[in-house]
C-alpha cells in the first residue's frame, strides 16, 4: 500500500467512522430468454412483463429476447440483490416453458439473423432504440450483442465529500472536488479493473455456434465448445465485446470536460466503414448515423462516469449539467453458480475496490499507460490463470500475482474499514484470498472443471444450469401478495405509459433525431 493510500485511510477512519455510510449500489442484469432446445428464443418480449420501453425493473438490452433487470440504487448491497432476486422470481414465474440463461456466453444460434432485434413501439423515442440497435448489428454482428453481463453502478452518500475533501485538503468548490474524485477512481479501476476479470470472470468457453463461420485460435474443447486453458472472462476479450474502429478511439478520464469532448468528438466524426453501410437504405433505417459511435452508449469500456439524463437528454450532456453523479462498472460477468448471477460478496467486495481506487494517487492517463491498461485487461481475459502470468506497471513487469496481493491488500484494508457499519465487507474480502493465492479456486476454473468432471458441451453444461435454476425459483413459496401485485401492476401500467408515449408524438423521427443530437 502506498502512504498516499494508507494516509487518506487513516484520516477517513479517524475523522468520521460513518463517512462512507449510505453509499449506494444498483444493478443491471441481462438474461438471454432461451428455449427448451437451448437456442435462443425467437418469441416477442412477454407481454406479461410489460413494456420494455417504460418497466423501471425489466427491459431488454440489443435482442427482443435479451432481458434487462433494472435494480434502484439502494444504501444496502443486499437490498439490491434482494430487489434482483425479486425481479427474476416473478419474470420466471412468466416465461412458460422458456428458461432464462445465467452465463455470459450465450446459449444455442441457429445464425446471426436468428437473434431478434430488440422492440419498443411505434414512438419516436422506440425506434430510435431500434435502429440504433440495427445499426450495432451491421456493425458487430448479433451475436456478439447477444453477450450478457451485470452492470454494477455505485455513489458514495453525499455526506463523504466534505468529509473527503477536508481529508485530501481540496478547498475547490464541492462539486468539482466530487467529479474530480469520481475521474480519479474511474481511472484507478482502469489501472487494477483487471482483478474484477481474475476474480470474478466466468467465461472462459463458449459455444462453436457463437463464432457462425467466422475461425478463431481458440482450442477445441469438445466438438461443440472453444476454450482458452487459462482464460478468465471471454466476454471482456477480443472475442467478446471488441471493435476495431473503437480501438483507435483514446477516450481521456483525466477530466469530465475531457471525457466529454472525446466522447462528442467520437459521436460526431464520420467512419468509411460505416458510410459504407449508409444510413437509410431502401426506405429502412440502417443505423442513426455513420459516426464512430451512433451514441455514447455504443462506447465499450470497463467503467463509465455517468449522471442520470433526463428525458431525450444525452448522457454527455447530462455530465455537463450535473456533473458525475455515480460510476457505472461493467466488466462483471455473470456469475453462473448464483440464482440470480451475483452474489453478495462479489457486491461488497466490488464495493471496497472502488473505494480503494478512490484513495489511491491517480495521475493523468497518457499515451502510453492508456495502451498498457489495454494490453493488461486483454492478458488477464485470456489467461490470466497462468502460471507465473506478467503484467506491465509503469512500464516494467510484474507478476500478476504480486500486483494482485497488493491491491487485495489495499481494499481488506477499506473492508476493515467499512466492516465498522457492516462486518460482511471484511468477509468478503477474507473469502477472496484464496482466489488470490490459488488461481485453481476461481470462478472460470471452476466453470472448465466441472465442464471436465460432467462431460457435458458448454451449451449443455449452461442449459443444466438453467434448468437447475429454472427449479429453485419455482420452488420458493409465492412472492408476498404485495409485492407480486406491484409487479403486475408495474408490468400493467408501463404498457399504458408506452401508449401516452405514442399517442404524444407529433414530430417525425428525423426532427426527433436532429434535437437529440444538437450539441447544446
């Protein structure tokens, strides 16, 4: 630990035991709906689950079929879990003979077309998701959208800033100390996001049918399954989420003007690739623009500062009015030995990695580190169980390992913090050494180990899982009257706010596009 680190602990801990008391943390989870043969289901969204486009708890990501479960941003972890425990029991209880797939890779494709593109409605604000996700098909293939993972957002309670920024003696006017202090994080968790892949990465195969007729290196498991030996999370690797004209994008954290300005830069310069596709091609809309990004959404990274946009706002925009609200992680897999694809450990041990990138030094990113971060995340998604695995850190190498006991070493130290208010965050951390010491006790080597033990192809070892966890959710008593009606009622009244969403619309779609997209 640095005496920066250890400094800024120190002061926190003896100024206000309670200072990181009311942070808050939501979830964002995806579930490919699949169908008793294991292939993808081609079925509309379930009406029982109401509209897509205005349900707070469910929604659908890229594919009609690729569910999103929508948490609120709670004060306690296990109320967030509990919220997404909630959220799958009465959305199984829906589904018929369909089964919701808890992994990261997907399930079964018959081809990439066979991936139903997701639906909102008729309004301007509808198609617009539409197309946008028509244009992520031209541009990336279905497949790879039809890629799931959990999205982790989280705050600190108002009351740590001033308590913080006396700490760090930052006399800037609040705001400003508190988005510094966000970018600051968001550019630590660039350096050390890695762990989350060694520690929590839980893809290391996937489905022959994922790649159609694309060739891959990737060794032969069975004669249905590609692996990597020592890979952590496919999904976060070249293989998962990956764009060859986003890899020349250099999107600065080293300030949210900065973050911005390369953010609108991206949105508003044009690609040969994608003009190539155009944008309205026999009277169907291709894709919104032929930008490098169509939007900011569009842009793959392992963590965003984000601030809650209002309705038709632009998330760039909203930075600029309110600056960074919360961090939105995004390099979780699922976790396929969970119900519901996180555990509450993974939450509060998520939570003291953020508060320790918070309290670490974090110069600017340059050149030259932003290509080392690269590298390293790539490295650890595709082996980073391997033994004796170097990473580069300022330019030199250092064993994985080693990097890895120092940071576990630096967030047990903001567990023993926060196990004051909450003894589970030191448990966490505790549960996590071994994963540290022992790469065999991981998440992804658990996944090829019991592949191995069962002699299953990973589409059958992922479909007995979902079956499995299909059982226990229908085994559970029947959620409290209360709670199962407000999500009828939920599902009931989105459908009706989706029809005052349409019948309110009165101008075209390229009007509404132009006023999305004007810079002030």
């Amino acid at each position: 630990m640095t005496a920066a680190f250890e400094n800024r602990l120190s002061a926190l801990v003896s100024s206000d035991r309670n200072a990181a008391a009311g942070a808050l943390t939501g979830i964002e989870k995806e579930s490919l709906r699949v169908g008793p043969d294991g292939f993808i289901a081609s079925t509309g969204h379930p009406i029982a689950l109401g509209s897509a486009l205005t349900n707070r708890f469910i929604t659908t990501d890229f594919s009609e079929a690729l569910l999103e479960f929508v948490t609120p941003a709670y004060d306690a972890p296990e109320q967030a879990l509990t919220c997404l425990h909630d959220i799958h029991q009465f959305t199984m209880a829906q589904l018929n003979d369909e089964l919701l797939w808890n992994a990261s890779m997907p399930c079964l494709i018959g081809n990439d077309q066979s991936i139903p593109l997701a639906r909102y409605g008729n309004s301007n604000v509808a198609t617009m998701k539409t197309v946008y996700r028509r244009g992520l098909s031209y541009r990336y293939g279905r497949a790879m959208q039809a890629i799931a993972g959990i999205h982790f957002n989280f705050s600190l309670a108002e009351q740590f800033w001033p308590v913080y920024q006396h700490c760090i003696g930052d006399d800037q006017p609040l705001e400003g100390a508190r988005d510094a202090a966000y970018m600051a994080l968001a550019r630590n968790f660039r350096r050390v996001g890695w762990i989350v892949l060694y520690l929590f990465g839980a893809s290391p195969v996937m489905c022959k049918s994922f790649l159609g007729d694309r060739t891959s290196a990737l060794a032969e498991f069975d004669s249905d399954t590609l692996f990597e030996p020592y890979a952590t999370s496919l999904r976060m690797s070249d293989l998962g989420y990956n764009s060859n004209a986003q890899s020349s994008l250099r999107i600065s954290l080293n300030s949210v003007q900065q973050y911005v300005e390369d953010l609108t830069a991206a949105i508003m310069t044009s690609h040969a690739a994608y003009e190539r596709i155009g944008v309205q091609v026999g009277g169907q809309w291709r894709q919104l623009n032929t930008s490098i990004l169509q939007i900011e959404n569009e842009y793959y990274n392992t963590i965003r500062p984000k601030q809650v946009a209002r309705s038709g706002e632009r998330p760039t925009l909203a930075l600029q009015r309110g600056g960074v609200q919360y961090v939105e992680i995004r390099s979780l897999d699922i976790n396929p030995f969970s119900h519901v694809g996180l555990t509450l450990e993974q939450m509060h041990y998520t939570q003291a990695l953020l508060v320790y990138c918070l309290l670490l030094d974090s110069p600017p990113i340059d050149e030259t580190e932003l290509a080392e971060h690269a590298a390293n995340h790539a490295l650890v998604a595709h082996s980073g169980r391997a033994p004796a695995l170097e990473l580069r850190r300022r330019g030199r190498s250092v064993l994985l390992q080693d990097w890895a006991r120092e940071v576990h070493e630096g967030v047990s130290a903001v567990a023993t913090w926060l196990s004051e208010e909450d003894p589970r965050y030191q448990t966490a951390a505790d549960a996590m050494t071994p994963l540290i010491e022992d790469a065999d006790v991981t998440p992804s080597a658990r996944v090829l180990r019991e592949m191995r033990d069962s002699g299953l192809p990973y589409h059958a070892y992922a479909m007995q899982q979902a079956r499995d966890h299909a059982a226990y959710f229908a085994g559970l008593p029947p959620m409290p009257e209360q709670l199962a009606r407000a999500m009828h009622r939920e599902a009931s009244e989105s459908l009706q706010k989706q029809q005052r969403v349409e019948s309110e619309d009165t101008g075209s779609f390229e009007g509404y596009l132009a006023d999305y997209f004007r810079l002030d």
